[in-house]
C-alpha cells in the first residue's frame, strides 16, 4: 500500500511540474479597449464549478471542493484538494464609428489553488460541526490587453496612430478558515501584483521624406500585501441545509513605481522594434495605487438533490486612484443567480447519475464607464463528471473534471462598442486524504 507521504510527494511534483509549464499552454491575443481603464477587465473570481452557476459563491460550500473567494469555507473541507482552471475565449467586438468587428481568441492557465483540512480531514469528523482549513493558490484579478489603430491625414502627410496596452493584476494568497457549529468565518491575505504598460506609437507616411517614428511609453507596477474576509452561517432543515454568507475584499493603497519613455524608433529585418534615440526617460517615479473595497452577500438552499442559490456583489470602485489620478471607472454591481442538479440516491447505479448538472445567469454595471454605463449579461451551463479510478484504500477521492460553457455581452446600443464573448472553462478538482496514519506496514 501507497504511503500518505509517498503521495504526497508525488502531488507536489506534479504542481511544481505544472507551474513550470504554464507558459507553454498560454497566449493572449485578445483585444479589448476597454480594457485600458482603470485596472483592466476584471476576471472571474470563482472557481470554474461556481461559474457554471452563474458565479455564486458567498454561500457555498462543499467538502471536497474549493470555494476561495469565500476564505470561511476552507472550515468545512475534509480532504486535501488540488483545483486548476484552464479557459479558452472567443471575442467578438463590435464598433459603430468606425463601422467594424473584430474578433479574437485567447487561451490562458486560470488559476491553482490548494486546500488542506488542518483539524478534521474527513467527512465523519465534519459531522461534529468543526473544522480547520487553509488554502494557497494564485489567482488573476484582471486583465489588460488592446491595440488600437488609426489612420489620419494632416498637411499631406499620412499618419498612423497606434495604442497598446498590457498587464494586469494577480494575487498569490493563503487563507485559513475556522467552522464552530453552524457558523464558519476566515480570511485571505497575501501579496498583490500588478502591471501597465501603455504605448501611443506615431508613425509618419511621406513618399518623399523619411519622418522618424515616436513612441510614448508608460509602464508602471504596483503591489503589497491585501487581505480578503469572509462568513456563513447554516440553518439545519429536514432534508436539507439553508445558508447564508458574505465576503469582502478590503480597500488597501499599494507602492507603485512608473517609467515614463519618449523614444524614437524604426523596425530591424525581423520586424522587431529598436530604439534610436531617446528624447526622455524617467525611471522608478514612486506613487500609489488605491485599490477599492469589493462585498458580495448570498443565500443557498442545498438538498439532497438539488441546490439553487442567489448572489449580489457591489464595488466601490470610485475610490480607485492610480498615482493619485482618477479614471473613467464607477461603482459597479452583479446579481448571480444558479442551481445545481444531481441524480444520484444513496442506492443509485451509472456514471451519469453522479454528473451534476449546473446552469446560471449573471446581470449588472461595468466599472468602467469610458462610453456611458456598460451593461453586462452571462449565461452559463455545464457539470461535475467524475474522475473513475480503481477500487482502493483510495476510494476516499471525489476527484471530478468540471465543465463550463458560458456567454456574455458588454454594451448595448447606447454604446458605441460592445462585446459578446464564447468561453469554454475546463477544471480539475482532485481530492483526496493525504495526511492520514497508516494501520499496516
């Protein structure tokens, strides 16, 4: 028989091996211009089971699943779980002036978080009402990514005006959280990391002058530690558990530096850019970056069957300030809203019966109000489809691959650009006892 250490090891390696890798199945060739304000487009902060429906999660909560934007579920974990999220992303965007749409697609390694019971670790011990767990993981918060041209004529001349931006924001956490009775609470705290790196390009086109190229360059990186907390409380009924729960992700001012570039450049034979001159460059400029507060609420009825829940989320995003600046950004909020189905009995037989079954819907106000408010609407479908692996001391596994197909819209006819997006999330939720002492040698 396997040695818990021995599996345990092998566990580790396999994410270290992952984490190595994760560049290698990762591009991003998206292109959204909305994604130039404030920190860029926000990501989904669920787990790829969640999202399924709809995005709740204040108030689920499952003993072999991962919940970490809501830290008090860690309390009621029973086996070490693994949770990795891959997504692929077809966007398709829109313009009425000028007239055009544009497509793009982009495919990324989402997130990797770790779940490990510290007092209970499995489900009998759950039964008397405590538990103790934490997480680890690293997550995306958001994403910027656009390029922009246009083509203007002036005395003549032909010039071609190109914007274009990259970054983003990431967290690293760990959590831990505490569940007494019906009452759970816990939090999260880390580091959080970020970067933004616009670029407005002017290129001049003269069949008898040769002008050089400018480029206007800002690249700035913040971070600090964050901390996020989290509750839920659950009500005992006949043939099933009612719960309620909360989060929130705290307001908190991180350093900054910025590098402000005013260069001339020109192409080389690969098409790359070089630099000819630099006309200004100041490095390393300190400042601070105000990241708003986010609280979300929800309510979740489970049964043995079937669990449907609701979720509201508001962000004070008018408290952002980037280097002591405001952006066209505004508080924003979501109402989610989904349920989960899933046949199987305690006398029930066949794979499909132990599928569950997940639907959704998500409705609300963009942060970012570049071109009026932004409406936003997601539909979601998918499941839960267990991972069958060999009758053993190992049967403890309720390790599943979970599925999700959802689309969204951003806009609608009073903007001027909307968005629709196609995405397809697929995600291993790998769980198992790892610590536990063995009876025999």
């Amino acid at each position: 028989m396997r040695s818990a250490n021995s599996t345990m090891k092998k566990i580790i390696k396999t994410g270290l091996l992952v984490l190595f890798i994760l560049p290698l199945f990762c591009y991003s060739q998206i292109n959204s211009p909305y994604s130039r304000y404030g920190v860029g487009n926000l990501s989904s902060q669920g787990s790829i089971s969640n999202r399924a429906m709809g995005g709740i999660s204040a108030a689920m909560s499952d003993f072999a699943a991962m919940n970490t934007l809501n830290p008090a579920t860690y309390g009621n974990l029973a086996y070490t779980n693994l949770d990795m999220g891959f997504e692929f992303t077809n966007n398709n965007l829109k313009s009425k002036s000028p007239v055009g749409n544009f497509k793009s697609n982009y495919a990324i390694f989402n997130y990797v978080s770790v779940g490990i019971p510290l007092l209970g670790g499995n489900k009998n011990a759950l039964k008397k009402n405590t538990g103790w767990g934490m997480a680890i993981g690293l997550k995306p918060l958001s994403r910027i990514n656009y390029k922009v041209s246009s083509i203007q004529r002036n005395a003549g001349d032909s010039l071609i005006y190109v914007y274009e931006g990259n970054g983003g924001v990431n967290q690293a956490f760990i959590g831990t959280g505490v569940k007494l009775k019906n009452f759970s609470v816990g939090f999260n705290t880390g580091y959080l990391f970020g970067e933004k790196d616009y670029s407005s390009r002017i290129e001049f086109i003269n069949d008898t002058v040769s002008y050089y190229k400018g480029n206007y360059q800002t690249r700035s990186r913040f971070g600090g530690a964050f901390l996020d907390a989290g509750m839920q409380y659950e009500f005992k009924l006949k043939k099933g558990v009612f719960r309620i729960g909360a989060y929130s992700q705290l307001k908190a001012n991180y350093n900054a530096k910025r590098d402000d570039i005013i260069e001339t450049y020109d192409y080389d034979q690969t098409g790359a850019q070089v630099r000819l001159d630099s006309i200004f460059e100041s490095k390393d400029q300190p400042g601070k970056v105000m990241m708003p507060s986010t609280y979300g609420v929800g309510i979740a009825l489970e049964t043995e069957h079937l669990l449907v829940g609701v979720d509201y989320e508001f962000g004070k995003w008018k408290d952002y300030k980037f280097f002591g600046q405001t952006d066209l950004v505004q508080d924003n909020w979501m109402l989610r809203a989904g349920a989960q189905y899933t046949p199987a009995s305690a006398n029930s037989t066949g794979y499909f019966n132990f599928v569950k079954y997940r639907a959704g819907f998500s409705i609300g106000k963009d942060y970012i109000k570049a071109d009026n408010s932004l409406p936003l609407y997601n539909i979601s479908v998918g499941g839960a489809f267990p991972l069958r692996l060999r009758r053993s001391f190992y049967d403890h596994q309720y390790s599943v691959m979970n599925i999700t197909f959802e689309y969204g819209s951003r806009g609608n006819s009073k903007n001027n650009i909307t968005e629709s997006m196609y995405k397809l999330s697929l995600g291993f939720s790998l769980s198992d006892i790892w610590f536990i002492r063995q009876k025999y040698q």
